[in-house]
C-alpha cells in the first residue's frame, strides 16, 4: 500500500481523515471510503452527515512533492473546472 492523506471539502468545510488510505484506491473505492467517513464523522474538520452523499465528487490525486506526501482530494464538481 502506498499511503496516501485523504481530504475532502465538503458543504462549505474542509478536513482530512486521521488515517491514511491507499493512493492506488479507485475513484470508487475512495468515494465509498469517504462517504461512510462522512456518515460517522471521521473527517477532522468536517462535521459528521449522516445523510451524506458524494455522488458527482470529483477524485483527484497528488503525488508526493517536495516533503509532502501523496494526497488524495475529493471536491464537488463544478460546472467550469469538471
């Protein structure tokens, strides 16, 4: 597993789950890791949502770069950027 820091910005909030996660996870299985994240309030920073839903997120990924790690980003679409 290569690690990786999960961060997600969410209903005007943005937060990372205190654990990583796997950088070679598919969009899926990142969407569906953050999403039960989200239920049960595991992201710091973001209030817990029982109810929430990613759908349409969009998943991107960073490498690791001058002393900071891999990251992987969650963000809602948006109608001029994907």
């Amino acid at each position: 597993m290569e690690p990786a820091t999960l961060n997600l910005t969410y209903n005007g909030q943005c937060g990372d789950l205190p654990d990583d996660v796997n950088f070679d996870s598919s969009a899926e299985e990142v969407l569906e890791m953050a999403t039960e994240a989200l239920r049960t309030g595991s992201f710091i920073g973001i209030d817990a949502d029982p109810e929430g839903d990613l759908t349409g997120f969009k998943v991107e990924r960073y490498p690791a770069k001058d002393g900071i790690g891999n990251r992987l980003v969650l963000r809602p679409s948006v109608p001029f950027g994907g």
